[in-house]
C-alpha cells in the first residue's frame, strides 16, 4: 500500500500563495479607493456644517453690511459674502443676499460648497 506523507508539496504552497496575491491585487485597490471617497464625505458634510453655521451667524453676530470677509477654521477655509438683494425692498426692511462658501484644504483642492440666503434687516 502506498502511502501519501502528511501536509503540503512546495507546489501547493506556490500556488495557493499566487492564487492569494492575485485576490489581494484585486481587492486593495478597491478598498483603497472605498475608504478615500469616504474621507472625502466626511470632508464635505464637515464643510456644509460649517458653511450653515456661518449663514446662522449673519445677521447676528455678523453685521449685514455689504463685503466679504474670509477665514480658516481648522483645516476648513470659508468665505461669507454679503450684498444687496436684488429684489424690491419694502419701506420698514432692506433685503441681503448672503453667500457662504467653504473648502477644505485650500480652496484648489477640494469642490467648495456654497450655501446662499436672504436675510431681512431694518432699514437703517
């Protein structure tokens, strides 16, 4: 009777660990671009936070007054941009058109988001 000795030939082993290099080859790239585009809508909701948080501060504690004022906030930079609107105003309010823009890492390497409103403030 012949008998088979226990465990693997070398050829076995070159196989399965080929076999195991492709699958890899294959599944790392697309985990690598998974987790990248991920980083990138944690990015972005961070920016529409920030740009909502700077259309709520218009008008409170920024004054309406036609200009643009620009800053960073962590690695977010953000530009608030206040003009006149250009819609009738009634005889008691003046309207503003108020635009918030942010970007993450530089305003070159990321889409912006943009928020635009209108506030109402008396009229001076």
């Amino acid at each position: 009777m012949n008998r088979r000795p226990h465990g693997f030939t070398l050829l076995e082993c070159a196989v399965a660990l080929a076999v195991l290099g492709l699958l890899l080859g294959t599944l790392l790239p697309a985990t690598l671009e998974a987790l990248g585009r991920q980083s990138g809508a944690a990015q972005e909701r961070a920016a529409l936070a920030a740009a909502e948080a700077l259309l709520a501060r218009a008008g409170r504690d920024i004054p309406l007054a036609e200009g643009s004022r620009e800053g960073r906030d962590g690695t977010l930079d953000w530009r608030l941009e206040i003009a006149p609107a250009a819609i009738p105003e009634g005889p008691w309010v003046t309207a503003w058109a108020v635009t918030a823009t942010v970007a993450g890492g530089g305003w070159a390497r990321r889409r912006p988001v943009r928020l635009a409103t209108l506030r109402l403030a008396p009229m001076p």
